[in-house]
C-alpha cells in the first residue's frame, strides 16, 4: 500500500483538485482495505470489490486507493447519500463497511479553528485525526449474486420492444416478452420530439 501523501498526489491528479473528502476517501480505503487483510490493493486487484454509497468527491479517492472501477464491475455505486464504503476480498469473504462520523466535521474545525480557510482546515484535520474520530467500522457480510460479479457478462438478451441488448439479468419479464427496464416502465428518461428540440429544449431541474 502507498503512503497518505503518495494517494494524496493520485487523488489530486485523478479527481482535478484537491479537497477534505477526498482525504477522507483515501484514509477510507486505507483503513477499509487493512481490516480485511489486504495490504496490497494493486497485487489483490482482482478479488477486491467496493460499495460505494454516495457519488461525491470521496468515492473518486477510494476508487483511486482501491482500484476499483464502475466500468470493471469492481466498484458498486449505491445511492444513498452517505459518506461509506464496503471492502470485500471475494477470496476471503472477508468484509467491512467503513463510514464517516457524523461528527468528524466538527471535531476537524475545532481542531484548525484559527486558520482563515475553513476547507483548508478541514482537510488538514482529516490527514491527522485518530482514526476512530474520523470513522465507524463494521465487519459486515455481503451476498452477492453470480450477475453482479466481475468478468464477462452472465447473460445477454434483447429487448423485445426497442431491440437494444441487455447484459447479466437486467431484464424483466413480462409475461412471455423479454424486456429492458426502460421499455417495462422503469424510463429514467423522455425522448425529446423534434418539435421540442426546435423550441430549444434544455435539461431541466425535476425542481425538488
Ligand atoms: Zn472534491
Ligand atoms: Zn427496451
């Protein structure tokens, strides 16, 4: 494993600048990965698997430490808004979820309370705080399904309705109708008509 300052310089690189959650990812990861015994995330690459919950500037830094990524199905983002993560050593079974402290914030500006740059302070703080100040940690379990595991896809259909082709089960059946999750009633999406594009369609806020 690298050192804080060495991550801190991937980190910074990776995520475009430098910020308090990107250091409490890292030590996120550094802690997170320790308690499930792997000391070399680069040598165990392949049998390491991260949740993430939330998609915030900390989960660029754990996925630098980890080396777990989105598009290598290492890394899982699961929305719920909060400052965690789940290290998982598929070879092992070995698991914990490691969380920010409600109050870390807190006890970071206190710490700093005379520099001007409240970010800055915070980030100072967080290089330094005891570990138990910074985090929760869990040893937890994980099920995981054969169709949510890296390597190559499981299974490959197409939709019956739009014809696009859908990987590892994210299909729904309907009846005897194969289809994707889109056409089945789950759109997260409007296609825009001509007419709409005309009148200058932008992206709009669902104004929550
Ligand atoms: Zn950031
Ligand atoms: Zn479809």
């Amino acid at each position: 494993m690298k050192t804080l300052e060495e991550y801190i310089a991937l980190a910074a690189k990776s995520h475009g600048h430098m910020c308090p959650g990107q250091i409490l990812g890292i030590r996120m990861a550094m802690l997170g990965l320790r308690s499930i015994g792997i000391d070399d995330p680069v040598v165990a690459r392949k049998r390491l698997l991260t949740f993430v919950e939330i998609d915030r500037c900390a989960t660029d830094a754990v996925s630098v430490v980890t080396g777990c990524r989105l598009g290598k199905r290492s890394l899982k983002f699961l929305d719920y808004g909060k400052v965690a993560a789940t290290f998982v050593d598929l070879e092992t079974g070995r698991a914990v979820r490691v969380a920010a402290r409600e109050d870390a914030r807190a006890k970071a500006k206190a710490m700093f309370s005379a520099m001007s740059d409240a970010s800055r302070a915070q980030l100072e703080a967080y290089k330094v705080m005891e570990t138990d100040d910074l985090f929760d940690l869990r040893a937890v379990r994980v099920k995981l399904k054969p169709e949510d595991m890296p390597g190559r896809p499981r299974s490959r259909v197409t939709c019956a309705q739009c014809g696009e082709g859908v990987n590892d089960g994210r299909e729904l059946r309907l009846g005897d109708r194969i289809l994707c999750r889109s056409c089945a009633g789950e759109p997260y999406y409007e296609v825009v008509t001509s007419a709409e594009e005309d009148s200058g369609f932008r992206i709009q806020d669902s104004g929550h």
